[in-house]
C-alpha cells in the first residue's frame, strides 16, 4: 500500500505522531536545569487544569504506570516545583499541586521557547493556528473518551 493509498484519517495521525516528535525533541533541548519531557508534562498539566491530582489520576492522564508517576513526582517534589499533600479524604492517598515554583518553571520553559514559537509565528498566522485548535481538541476529547 503507498501513501495515497492509506485512509484519510491515518495519514492525518502520522502527522500528528511526527510534529509529537519534532515538537518534544525541540523543547527537551530547551527545557531549563535538565528538566525532562515528562517532568515538563506533568507541570504544564496542573498549570493548564490546576487543582490537586491523585498519582494514579495524573498516571491515567498521562497513560503511564503509577510507578513511572510515581517516579516523575518524587523528582519533582525533590526540586520543589510540585507539592505532595496527604488526601483529606483518604488518609492512604496523596495528592500533588504544582508550587510557585513550579509555575515559574513552566514560565521559563515557555519563554525558553520563545525564539521557536517567533519562528513558527513568521510562517503561519495566528488565524491558521486558531482554526486547527478546534479540531485538535475535538480529536483530542473523542481520543480521551474512547481509551
């Protein structure tokens, strides 16, 4: 089968698996104090939907085991960039929330980014990206809902 012969729908998704892995590769060398990919995702996810998460809720999210979580929290709390509080309900769980220091390291990776994301700016407009949000998203939430 060659490429136009493929449907549709998976030609749209191996692009999406490769600007994933352009993107990541891109802000891995940006990310400040040898924070790594994962760490960053698991800051930009309480920045972007706040809150206390459970371990094993951000574990879902981010479709990793508990122990890779886990694993990413300690080093994050070692850092302080994220706090780990006892679960007022269930005195066994935990619960993280992202720090003040936290937030400025999410800062500082996005402004790290800043040169990148002047460049992607010169050569598509915001309209552009403004219509392809709604899309992702909606791929996104469909994806999410069906796992």
């Amino acid at each position: 089968m060659t490429s136009s012969d493929q449907p549709l729908v998976f030609k749209v998704f191996t692009e999406i698996g490769i600007i994933s892995q352009l993107s990541n590769a891109l802000l891995e060398k940006r990310l400040p104090d040898d924070l790594k990919m994962s760490q960053f995702g698991v800051l930009n996810h309480l920045m972007r939907l706040q809150g206390e998460w459970s371990p094993a809720r951000l574990a879902s999210a981010f479709q990793v085991t508990k122990g890779a979580m886990t694993n990413t929290i300690k080093r994050l709390e070692v850092r302080g960039l994220i706090k780990v509080i006892q679960d007022p309900e269930d005195g066994r769980g935990k619960l993280v929330t992202l720090t003040d220091a936290g937030e400025e390291m999410h800062i500082q990776c996005i402004q790290n980014l800043g040169p990148e994301i002047q460049a992607l700016s010169m050569h598509f407009s915001e309209d552009e990206f403004a219509g392809l949000l709604p899309h992702l998203q909606k791929i996104r939430e469909y994806l999410d809902d069906n796992r």
